[in-house]
C-alpha cells in the first residue's frame, strides 16, 4: 500500500489501544450496541488501470475508508467480514450469461476490447484482477445483506469496489461490472423467500443516477428504487433521459421507481434534506420496506473531483439517521462512487457512527435549499402522487419561498443606479488620466456598461480566497501581509456570491517575488486538468466588467483600460475551448483564462499562466518557488475561514503544493 508509514504505525497502535477499552467498555456500560457489519478485502484493490495510469477510480478509496474506521476505532466495535465471491447463478439473477462470463474471462484489456469495443469506451478500465475485485464487490454485498436480512446483523456496510450501479443487464459502465446492490436485491426476493423479505427499498444517493439499477427492477414492485442526482437535462453522466423524474417504471412497477434529477451542481445537505423530508421520507412510510439497500456513494461529497456538489459528512449523516427510522433499522450500504479520498473517508464514519447509533456528529444545515431544488421537488411530487398519496399536498410557499437563488445570466442590468455611479467614477478617473483620451473613454464607457451585464463566477485559488484579501481588488486598500494598497474595480459592489469549489488542477508556486507580496513564489494553477490533483478555489459571483478589474490588477496594469482584457468574445471563446491566452505582453503573469465549468447559466472563471508558461516552469526556465510565509498565510486563512481545512490540513495542503515537482501531463478529462 501507499500510505505513509506514519499513518500505518498510528493504526498497529490504535487497534492495540482500542482492543483493550472495548473489551472494557462493553462489558461495564450495558448498553446493547448495534451489530455493525462491516466488509473490507485487501484484494480488491488489485482491480487498476491496466498501465498504471491515474483514475479517480482508484486502489486507495477503499483503504483509506478502511484506514479511517480503524484510526477511529469503530471497527472493533464492528463485526467485520472479509470478502466474498458472488456466485454466477447470483450474477445471473440481474446479468446475462455472456456478461457474467465476460467479466469471469476478463484477465486483460485486450480480451475484453476485442469482444466489447463499446464498453470500453464508456468508462471502464481492467486489469488481470478485475473479475476477482468484482465477483468480490458483488459476492459482499450479498453476503452482508443476507446476515441483515437474517438478523444475525442489525445493519452493515460493505466497503467494496469496483461500484455497480451503472453496470446493466449486459452491459459494464461507470466505472462498473457488476450490479453489486441489484444483485443482493434479487437475492433476497428471489433465493431466498425464507428470510421473509417481499419488499425492498433501494437508495442511490451517489451523485449519478443509478441506471442499471434502475432498468434491473423497472417492472418489479417488489423494489423500489429511488436516485437522486446531477441530471442537468441529460448532460450529466451517465447522461439522457433514464435519469428524469418522468422514468416512474412501468407495469406492475410503475410508480416504484422515483428519481431525484437535479438541474445544477453545488448542491448541497439542504437539498438534499429537503428531497428526503418532501419526496423519499413520506414515501418510505408508505411504501414501508423490510430492508433498506443504499447505494451510498459519496460523489456528492463536498470536494469531489467529478461530482461538483456539496453535500457534508455531517449530511450523510442526517440522511442515513432519517432512513433508520424504516424497516428497524436494517440497512445495508454499500460503496459506489466517491472520489476525494478525504471526504470519502470522513462520510464514511460518519455514517458507521450512525449505524452504530454513537452521538451523531455535530453540523448545521444553516444553507437554504436552491430555487431549482424546489422546482425539481415540486415536479417529482406531481408526477408521483397518483402512487404516494402523501405526495399530493403542494408544499408551503413559505417552505418553497425560502430558498437561494439558482444562477442565471443577468440580460438587462437592473442595477441602473449602480451603473450610473460606476459612470461617474469611471468619469473621474479618466480626467485623472492624462494619457486617457475623450475618444478611448468612450470606448471604455461602453465595454464597462456591457461588461457589467454579464456575471461570472471567478474562481481563485491564491490569496484571492481569503475574502478581505480579495475585496481589496473590489474596494481597493491592503491587507496584513500586502506591501501595497491595490486600486480596486471600477464598480466597488461586493460579490453577488461566495462559494467553494474542487477543481482536478495541480495547484503550484512559482516566480521569485511579486509587486504586492515581495519575495517568494505565488499561486498558479495548471490549466490541464489531471484527476490525481486537486486545487480548492473559492469563487465569487461578479460582473465581467468587474473580472476585467482584477485581471487587470493581477497583471499589474491600471484599471482604466480603453478596452477590456477579456471581453464577451473572449466568453465566447474560453467557453468554448476551455482557455483563452490573453494579450502576452499585456498580461504576462495571470495571462490565461482557463473556465472550469457552469453553474446553471454562470460560466466559472479562473486566471492562471499560459500552458507555455507552464512548460517553463517544468523544465525549470521559470523558477518553481515556495510562498513566503505571509502569502502562505493569507491562503491559509481563506482555506479555514471558508470551512474548507482546519489550519493544520490547510497547511499540508500549501506545503504540498510547494513541495512537489511540477510535471506535465496530458489532458484527462473523466
Ligand atoms: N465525459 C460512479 O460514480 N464519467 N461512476 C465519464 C465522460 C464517468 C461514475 C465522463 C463517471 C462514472 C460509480
Ligand atoms: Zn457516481
């Protein structure tokens, strides 16, 4: 294994520790503790890309889950299970044959791109171990499920890859081969009717509609199946319509298959709740299930490279606590996605420590659901109620008025007054300006009104996250650590916004020194994207016009510019393509607008160096240096003050960054 032998030594000594106080405790508080099962197997980790390279989907997420549980101390409070093989007859109850021996034979790539040339390009790697991971993965969950079911266990969590379910009837996606929770499913329903098991609630809170899961029970009543997931209209994996909250089942399964398609990314515990408490909760109690089978993903985590949302442990922990009230508690999760190792692992606690029914871990769910949650809730309760009757009431506006709006592209500026002051100022500056004439004012006074209509999200991952910082470039003035004052925007306005998001970039420090902070590197960030990396950024909600400002100011140029640095063409373009290199001499220290993305109708925006320039800094050209100390800090304090790291996990961050060799990388995209 990878980690670090420090981390190793602290589990040998906690498990020591540990082994001694339980036997203690239990014994001494007579408290009747749950019986957690949980299932962890080395093995399948051996299931990686073929050639070594890099994928979210990697070995290490389920040892650090595991590394994490142990560190804690809770799985010797479990009863852990080690893996078990599926049986092909299992398999079978959801698979083809074909697929099932597919998998089975599948020692190398080369075996299966030969027989399935389709599947491979729909997200799947293997390697000589992947039908044993899979059988593994799959093998598990059955068997856990099946001692929950028999009651030898109160509830479990198998912590197994590779996940299932994308995987359909025939067909391995999504990083997927087996449908590992379908396959318990139907275990249950259909080998075993002794155990008493007629109906099955099935939750797929992985941020990716459940698919395979979803085709596998479409006509069955016997499972009900509800996903709640990025969906975008279909343009979030795995993509088209399956995902709609239209796709209710059909036959005598129509109506027990529910999905929960979200509209944006960025979503977080308080639209999740908010599907629980008005869809997934009432329906529960109607439908009344006698085992519960989670899909639990943790994608939606905060800080996921792929899922974009924003959901906490503490959320996780919430909605597992709500589905305890069901079926006495029998619930069975078991891993699909989730791709930052560290909130993987802190989700994942937290949920053991529900199913353990320890003191549940503190949070606040202080966020407003979005207005397009709301929107997606009311349309999912008004195509369901004719099944789940409790969905038929309309909610309070109250509820549905209380909300965070989703974001859009402002079309006309409503803020006239706004506009007029920044007029005025901008008329001000230019009188102070000799060198601006009355013509090139002119033309400036249009780019800024039409600028200024448009918003973006900028997205910083330098000293720009800690808010005092970056208002500097707003309001003007200096902060600790800041040898000189900056101007700040012609529109002074404060952000619309402020949120946070995790982006696969390598984050790095370069230059010698700058204007502003002296001596030592700052931040830049490579515009390739590479899914083993990540740079936290924080973003803010401005105006174009107002992007322009700071990009004017990290560049070092005044802000009364005849013509914009990067204007709606430029959007355009970088929207398009992904970055834009701006005008080399212009800006040749943040001289690349790099978008990562959209929220709703809101490109997100970040300025680094240009790939040349990158380059440079590989080979050494450009020097790679470490942040002096008061930049380190200022990005230190934006980190913790944004709830993103704990001062000691923000540190390791910065020094990490500093620390590595910057190596370049293709172009990946997952
Ligand atoms: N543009 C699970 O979380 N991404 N699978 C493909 C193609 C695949 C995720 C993107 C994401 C699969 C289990
Ligand atoms: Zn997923």
């Amino acid at each position: 294994s990878s980690r670090p032998l420090l981390d190793r030594l602290k589990i040998r000594l906690s498990r020591l520790f540990q082994m001694n106080m339980v036997g203690e405790s239990s014994e001494s508080n007579g408290k009747v503790h749950r019986k957690v099962g949980l299932v962890y197997d080395e093995t399948m980790c051996k299931h990686d890309t073929p050639d070594g390279e890099a994928h979210p989907e990697r070995p290490d997420r389920i040892r650090v889950i595991w590394e994490k549980l142990q560190l804690a101390g809770v799985t010797q409070r479990c009863v852990v299970l080690s893996g078990t093989k599926a049986e092909d007859a299992h398999l079978q109850l959801v698979h083809t044959k074909d697929h099932v021996n597919l998998v089975k034979s599948s020692t190398n790539k080369k075996d299966y791109q030969s027989d399935r040339v389709a599947s491979l390009v729909n997200s799947i790697y293997l390697n000589g171990s992947t039908s044993e991971a899979a059988y593994l993965a799959a093998g598990s969950v059955v068997a856990v499920t099946e001692k929950v079911a028999k009651g030898e266990l109160d509830s479990g969590f198998a912590i197994v890859r590779p996940p299932g379910h994308h995987a359909e009837a025939d067909e391995a996606m999504g990083f997927c081969f087996f449908n590992n929770v379908a396959v318990a499913a139907s275990y249950l329903l259909d080998e075993r009717p002794d155990l008493g098991v007629k109906k099955i609630l099935v939750v797929d809170w992985d941020v990716h509609h459940g698919n395979g899961t979803q085709k596998m029970f479409w006509e069955d009543p016997r499972v009900l199946v509800f996903s709640v997931h990025r969906h975008e209209d279909g343009g979030f994996y795995p993509g088209g319509d399956d995902g709609s909250y239209n796709m209710v089942g059909e036959g005598p399964g129509e109506g027990f298959n529910i999905n929960v398609p979200w509209e944006q990314g960025r979503c977080g515990d308080a639209d999740y709740l908010a599907a629980w408490d008005h869809i997934l909760i009432p329906v529960a109690k109607e439908f009344n299930p006698d085992i519960i089978l989670l899909s639990a993903g943790f994608d939606a985590a905060i800080g996921d490279p792929l899922g974009g949302c924003r959901v906490t442990p503490y959320g996780y922990s919430v909605m597992l606590k709500k589905l305890m009230e069901f079926a006495q508690g029998k619930i069975v999760m078991a891993l699909e996605g989730g791709y930052n190792l560290d909130s993987i692992a802190k989700s994942s606690l937290a949920c053991v420590q529900v199913l353990l029914e320890d003191n549940p871990i503190q949070g606040s769910s202080e966020a407003i659901p979005f207005m397009s949650t709301w929107r997606v809730i009311q349309a999912v309760r008004k195509r369901l109620c004719a099944y789940w009757p409790s969905l038929a009431d309309e909610l309070p506006s109250k509820l549905t008025n209380q909300k965070t709006p989703t974001p859009i592209v402002l079309t006309s500026n409503s803020n006239s007054e706004a506009k007029d002051n920044a007029h005025e100022l901008l008329d001000q500056m230019s009188k102070l300006n000799i060198e601006n004439h009355q013509g090139d004012t002119k033309v400036s006074r249009s780019w800024r009104s039409d600028l200024s209509k448009v918003d973006v999200w900028y997205a910083s991952f330098g000293s720009n996250m800690w808010k005092p910082r970056f208002l500097c470039y707003i309001q003007g003035g200096q902060v600790e650590g800041m040898t000189k004052p900056c101007v700040g925007s012609m529109d002074k306005s404060p952000p619309k916004g402020i949120t946070w998001g995790t982006y696969p970039n390598r984050l790095f420090f370069g230059r010698e020194s700058t204007n502003v902070w002296g001596k030592g590197g700052v931040a830049f960030t490579n515009p390739l994207t590479n899914p083993n990396d990540q740079t936290h950024m924080c973003l803010y909600r401005i105006t174009l016009e107002q992007f322009n400002d700071v990009l004017f100011q990290e560049n070092g140029l005044n802000v009364d510019f005849a013509s914009p640095i990067f204007g709606l063409t430029a959007l355009q373009l970088v929207e398009k393509n992904g970055s834009t290199p701006l005008e080399a001499d212009l800006a040749p220290w943040y001289g690349n607008v790099v978008c990562l993305g959209r929220e709703g109708d809101v490109p997100i925006l970040t300025m680094t160096c240009t790939l040349s320039v990158i380059e440079k800094f590989a080979s050494g050209e450009v020097p790679l240096s470490p942040p002096a100390k008061a930049y380190a800090n200022t990005l230190i304090r934006g980190l913790v003050e944004g709830g993103i790291f704990s001062e000691e996990e923000a540190e390791a961050y910065i020094d990490n960054a500093a620390s590595k060799p910057l190596y370049i990388n293709g172009a990946s995209r997952f």
